[in-house]
C-alpha cells in the first residue's frame, strides 16, 4: 500500500478513554472485561463518541496494571478472548465508531520470551533486543540515572554479570530501538492489530525510545537531575516515528495520540504536523501538575489557575500557529479526578463538572472524555490506606511516614492524589455495586453511586450527561471549534478564564468562570469593537438555568460557563 497523507477525519471527533478493569464486568468475577465494554456500546453511541480508546489487555503479569506487556499478540484472560477483542471491533464498526488502543514498546515484561531469552547470555540472538551495560568500575549501577517509579534505573542480571535499564518498573525493561530488528517487530505487532480492525493507536512514553548512547551521568546542574535529559525526545526519536507512519499509520490511515512525558511544545509542533508524519496528535501533561508544591507530586498546594490558563494559551497559540494538534483531556487512569482538583465536587458538583467541560471542549484539538467525566464522578471518599490498590499509592503512604509526617498527613495526601480516584468502578444504576459487578468489586465503588450513575442521568436533560452529548455535537455541528484562531480573553482575571476562536467573521467565545463566588468579566475595548460591535450573541451552550445578559460586561454566577457565537 502507497503511504499517503494521513487524512483528518479525527480532527472532529471524540474520544472515550477505557480504563478496561473498571468500566463493566460480564461475568461477575469483580473485574472488567472486553465483553462488559462490548455491551456499553450503545451507552457510548448515543453520547456521540467516535473512537474509543481502550487500554492495555495483553497478557501481562500487572505489575503496571498492564502495561508491562509480556505477549503483545495475545489477549489477557482476565478481559477475554481473541474472539471477544474482535466482535468488540465488529460491534464497533457497525456503529461506525472506531477503535484505538494501547501499544507500549518503551519497555516489555521482564516475562516477555525476547527478555527471558536475552538473559540467558552475551551472545543470544534476542540480548540486543534490551539495553545492557556493565557495572561501574566500583560493581554498582553503570549511570546515575532514576526509575520513574524510584530508585536507580538499573537492574543487575547475575546470569550475565550486567545491568538492564529500566526507565519504570523493575519489571519493566527498556526495548532497544537502536537495534533495527527491535523496530522491524514494533511495525509487525502493531500491523497485526491493524489488519484485525484496529483503526489507531495511543503510544505510550513514546519520546522516550531514543537513548543518548553514551548513557553519562546526569551533572544534576538542572532540575530534577534523573537522567531524564539523556532519553526525553531523545536524538533519533523523529526518525524511529517517521519509520512506524511509513509502515504502518500511512498505509492504514490510523488515528495516532502520542504520550509525551516532560516533553516541549516545540518537539509536540513536530510530532503533530502533518507534514512530519509522524502521530496524529500528542498528550502533554504540564496543565495537570499546576497543584505540584515546588513541582512534586506528593505535596499539596491550591492550583495556580494563572498557570493553569497560561499553559493552555500556550500550547493552544503555540501548536495552532505551527500546525500541531493537541489531545484535549482533563482527567486520565493516573490523575485524581479534575472535578475534585479545579472545582466545587459537592455544592456546585454540576455546575462545576459542565463548566470544566465547557472550558476544554471549546479549544482546539482533538477531546478526550474519561470513564465516568461525563457524569460528574469526583474523588471517592477513602477512609483507610487498607481502601487503596494502586502498588504507587501504598509505597508513598509508607515513604510519607518515613519522611516524617504522621499516619492521618501521609493518608491526606494519598486522598488526593491517589491514581485509584479515577480507578474506581464505573456507576450504571442505583444498584448494588452502581451495576459494575454481579460480585466482589476489585476496587470500591464511591458511595455517591445511588445519586451519581447513568440511569438517573440518562432521562434528566439538565444532567452533566446531557451537556456532554451537546458538546460533542457542537464539535461536529460548528467549524469554527474545529479550525478557529485562539485568542485569550481574560487577561488575568483571578477568577475567569475567557478565550476567543475566530474564523472570518465568525467568533465563538467562551467565558468559565471557576470560583464560587459571583465574578464580573468585561471584555476589552479592542476586542469588542472589532470583532462583536454590538452584534447578537447566540448562546450554543451554557450551564446555568439563567444566562448573563449580553453586553460587553457579563455577571457570572459561581463556575458559570457559557459558549456563544457571533456570525
């Protein structure tokens, strides 16, 4: 097949990320699974999704809850079957929706056959699959580089006296991408899931394959100092993906998202425009670390919501200007829920979670909707550490102890920053378990299910449900949210966030409000009388029975948010 340009019948659609273990189980063992998903489709149909994104379940020994991969063509049994997988696909397509899931070549299990083969010697033909070095001249680790997940980088193999390097898990060994048979299989594995039906992909870290293959030392004259300077959009990371459009995205006209860890707006513009070939679209996580006290993660602090607006105007400015597309999300399977972390989750839970949504769905790029967002699911309420089953959570409770604080601190801060906040089972119905499970949930349900599910949204058109389904057609309905300049509004306002987009003469304007309290907005002089000059707003969408009044100065009710269009 010749590649040709990847065409953008994504730019106007939405995507429904699966977090698979927790969105409907089948069968009563307590965990999700492919059939569960399968059985929703009509749910995610109606709310107007056109792909979905479906999370790792390959076999896998779970250290990573799946993403240490241990057989990349095989499905899991804890989800399914092969032929579960491929009525999903069926299914699918029959409601012309499209499937996207997750490949994860960064790093393999240590289960993987390529790794239990590459330790068993030097000269085994699968060692070069993985990255070996010999100890330091001292015996000890070959570099000073860090485990995402803590402690050195590196794992000593006895067999054959050297180290492998593991950028997360222990269990998680780093593939060798200047090995060209190690990208000759990426491409292999990844065209025998697009020949199944498969019509895209979500590459996990993926600016992380390239090493600088000297492997020094990090100086730790920069923050943080890890090591992560020698392998974050690393030296040959453009071509290796140039390789995979030209095997495999070209030719099948898949829909790519990149994940793109500490990475650049400038390497993102590359990753993105189409003229690279290289991904569809790319996720960046700086919006999500503006409540880091002193950028770590295990400290609390309010969010900065001038940040918060400046990174958005930043990469919303910066990939527009330059042709990239940015991935549009809130909330994902390793963030505490957005609702509990920019808004009110109890006395404006609804307001709050249409107001979110409003701000992000006005913006250009491509949106992402998490299990259980569109219902306005917050944080749970934990009581006990014993509640927890994230492995990450669990450590830190006992390192936040070692460090000094007491029992009911380190809790506090696992509360709030816990990955299982968006872990916990999917809420269908009033019944027992919210409808997850006919048995034991693997993790709790949160105790608001009885009020926040499905049923109850499905038949009130005022429900966060509802707003949802309006957002997502508006995209599709409206080419100013699609191809519109970005242009912020607010200039500061400690309250508001308003922003513009502008296509000929037509404007579209959101104004979000995110505090609790009543805010004025004015729009600036220049801006009024250039593109509005007195004319009728029509309002597409707002979350408030009553609605501002137009005019050059609004009154915003608390987390008010409101998109209207100028034609």
């Amino acid at each position: 097949m010749e590649t040709t340009p990847q065409a953008d019948w994504w730019r106007k659609s939405t995507v429904y990320q699966v977090y698979p273990k927790s969105f409907k189980d089948s069968t009563g063992s307590g965990t999700g699974d492919i059939k569960g998903l399968t059985g929703k489709l009509d749910y995610l149909q109606e709310l107007g999704i056109d792909i979905v994104w479906l999370q790792p379940v390959y076999v896998s020994p779970q250290n990573d809850n799946g993403y240490d991969v241990a057989d990349y063509r095989q499905i899991d049994p804890a989800f399914g079957t092969m032929e579960d997988f491929e009525e999903l696909i069926r299914e699918l397509k029959k409601r012309s929706m499209h499937l996207m899931t997750d490949i994860v070549v960064n790093h393999s299990s240590t289960e993987h056959p390529w790794f239990q083969e590459a330790r068993k010697s030097k000269d085994n033909p699968y060692r070069d699959y993985y990255i070996w070095r010999d100890p330091a001249p001292d015996g000890g680790v070959p570099n000073n580089w860090q485990s995402k997940f803590g402690g050195p980088a590196w794992q000593f193999d006895a067999t054959t006296g050297q180290y492998f390097l593991t950028l997360f898990d222990k269990t998680q060994a780093d593939l060798n991408w200047e090995n060209e048979q190690v990208r000759q299989e990426v491409a292999d594995l990844m065209l025998f899931w697009a020949k199944k039906g498969v019509d895209g992909f979500r590459m996990d870290v993926i600016n992380l394959i390239s090493k600088d293959q000297s492997f020094p030392d990090d100086d730790r004259t920069t923050a943080p100092g890890d090591g992560r300077k020698f392998y974050t959009d690393g030296p040959r990371v453009h071509e290796y993906i140039k390789e995979l459009y030209a095997k495999v995205f070209g030719p099948y006209n898949l829909v790519t998202v990149g994940e793109m860890s500490s990475t650049t707006l400038e390497h993102c513009i590359r990753y993105s425009a189409p003229e690279e070939r290289e991904f569809s679209m790319t996720f960046n996580f700086h919006h999500l670390k503006v409540d880091y006290k002193n950028g770590q993660k295990w400290e609390l602090q309010p969010y900065d919501f001038a940040e918060l607006k400046e990174l958005f105007t930043r990469w919303q400015t910066g990939m527009q200007q330059a042709g990239g597309w940015n991935a549009l999300f809130w909330n994902n399977h390793d963030q505490p829920r957005a609702l509990s972390r920019f808004a009110d989750d109890v006395k404006y839970r609804k307001e709050s979670a249409k107001m979110l949504a409003t701000t992000l769905h006005g913006m250009q790029g491509t949106p992402y909707v998490y299990q259980g967002e569109e219902l306005g699911m917050p944080n749970p309420d934990w009581h006990d550490i014993s509640e927890f089953n994230d492995i990450e959570s669990k450590n830190m409770y006992r390192i936040l102890q070692e460090q000094g604080l007491s029992g009911e601190q380190a809790l506090d801060i696992i509360r709030e920053r816990s990955r299982d906040n968006s872990r916990t089972p999917m809420q269908w119905d009033a019944s027992e378990h919210g409808g997850f499970t006919s048995g034991t949930p693997w993790l709790k349900v949160d105790r608001r299910y009885k009020e926040i599910n499905v049923q109850a949204e499905q038949g009130d058109p005022d429900s966060i449900l509802a707003h949802y389904k309006q957002l997502i057609r508006l995209r599709k309905e409206e080419p100013v949210i699609t191809d519109g300049i970005f242009q912020r509004l607010d200039e500061g306002h400690p309250q508001i966030f308003a922003y513009a987009r502008m296509v000929e003469k037509e404007t579209l304007i959101v104004v979000s409000s995110f505090s609790g309290t009543e805010a004025g907005f004015t729009f600036a002089g220049e801006f009024w009388s250039s593109r509005i000059n007195s004319q009728a707003a029509k309002l597409l969408i707002g979350n408030t029975v009553q609605t501002p009044v137009w005019g050059q100065t609004l009154e915003i009710p608390p987390y008010g948010s409101y998109m209207w269009i100028i034609r």
